[in-house]
C-alpha cells in the first residue's frame, strides 16, 4: 500500500523567524498523527536552519530546486550532494515556475532528475498542462511527453522511489483548484502509462496532487484512489491549514478508511 506524502512548498517565501515558529507549531500539532510522510520545502537559504529545528521529527527537508553539476565554476548553483549533505531528502523539479520563468526544458528536467537519483535523494518530478492545453484535450499528451523524457533516458526502474507531481498549471496559484474526479482521471491515466513501461513500479509510485490545494478540498481529492498526497503551496505557510491537510491525507487514506 502506498504511503501518502504532503509537502509544504514555501517557494519565495520566508524569514528565519518563521522557520523556527513554523516548524515548533507543525510538530505540536502533528504530534499524534500517523499514517502520512510529511516534508517541507523552505528557500534554499533555509534549509539548514531547518533542517536543525527538524531534528528530531518525522518531518524531512526537501529543496525547490537543484544544478545539473555535482561541483565546479557555476555561481550561485547548488548540487544535489551539498543537499543530500545538509540533510535534504526530497528535491523538487520540473516545477512549472521553472519551465516558465527560467525556460528549463524536459531534457533539462531530465538531467535534474538523473543527478538526484545518482546522488540517493529523491526526486519530486512536477508535470501538467497549460490552460490552453487543458482546453485543447492535451492533457494526456502532455503528461506523457514530460514523463517520456525520463522514461527514454533512464527506464521506467528509475521511478522506483521517486515521486510525481500533477500539477494543472491552470490550477497553481489561482485558488482555482480542479475537482477531485478530473484530478484523479488524470492520475489514474499517469499511473496506467506507467503500467504500460512497468506494472510493478506503477502500482508503487506517489502521484501527488498541487494546484491550489486547501484545507476545504484536500479530504475530498484524498479520498481518489490515485491521489496519494499533495504538493502545497500557499496553504503550506501557515502551520495550522497545513497540518490540516496532512490530517486530512493520514485520515483519507487510512486502511479502513473506505469502510
């Protein structure tokens, strides 16, 4: 049975203050809940103060972003073994802030997600379609093309511990959310491409769900069979809503949770 994952992406938000105040207040409040990982990802330069008020928890360290080299003259790049050495656990990539603002590519994705596997993290691979492209019907071709380019490089075993992130562009940062059924249509579909390369590998991948996910509607897209968690944006800023939908995935996705 897979294990549900919710991971709060802070992205451009922060200070130290609210790293020390915000990771005391999620382990009171996820002190007696079980059944759910948990991992938050704060800005690159939060990381280790993080990573020490974590100390302790369950909670683990995942980064935004990653460099393609493992070492060498590229300022202001940071490698997947500086992160697995501070303590990261997850790294995040593919992001559709990354693809837009700093025109990463799929290959490039691709190469990310190589170096993270090498270096032993694990790898949180976002895919989803533009508004245009919802609206054209290409949803499924677009999710296909972005998770082909690492099924061509590196084998479907490659997804062996690792996670993918739907994420309906559409939905990120508009509080327009899509609604449990076509979110779990179109995870359901990520999962049976993948069968297709790997039954075994599919069966076990997390598919997580980001796109304006809340405290109101996580129950909800956690009940979906194919919706093994979240990647969380704004709502993951605030303690409180965020252990919500923690508590919210552990009890969705309880073993008897549908009886």
């Amino acid at each position: 049975m897979r294990h549900p994952l919710i991971i709060g992406n802070w992205k451009l938000h922060g200070n130290k203050h609210m790293v020390s105040n915000f990771i005391t207040a999620l382990r009171n409040e996820l002190s007696s809940v079980i059944g759910c990982d948990v991992a938050i990802a704060p800005p690159m330069i939060y990381l280790d103060r993080a990573k020490y008020h974590l100390t302790g928890s369950s909670i683990a360290l995942c980064a935004q972003n990653v460099d393609t080299h493992v070492s060498g003259a590229f300022t202001g790049e940071i490698s997947a073994n500086m992160l697995k050495d501070i303590g990261a656990k997850y790294i995040i990539i593919g992001h559709f802030e990354r693809r837009s603002y700093h025109k990463e590519s799929n290959e490039y994705i691709a190469e990310k997600f190589a170096i993270i596997k090498n270096e032993g993290l694990i790898p949180v691979l976002c895919i989803g379609e533009s508004k245009a492209e919802n609206e054209a019907y290409q949803t499924e071709a677009v999710c296909a093309s972005q998770l082909d380019v690492v099924l061509n490089r590196m084998g479907a075993k490659a997804f062996e511990n690792a996670i993918i992130a739907y994420e309906p562009l559409w939905a990120i940062s508009t509080g327009k959310s899509a609604n449990p059924f076509q979110a779990q249509r179109v995870h359901k579909f990520i999962r049976d491409y993948l069968v297709l390369h790997d039954d075994a590998v599919a069966e076990q991948v997390i598919i997580q769900y980001g796109g304006s996910v809340n405290a109101g509607n996580a129950a909800e897209l956690f009940t979906q069979p194919d919706i093994d968690g979240a990647l969380v944006g704004g709502a993951s800023l605030k303690a409180d809503v965020f252990a919500a939908i923690v508590k919210a995935a552990a009890q969705a996705k309880k073993p008897d949770a549908s009886s």
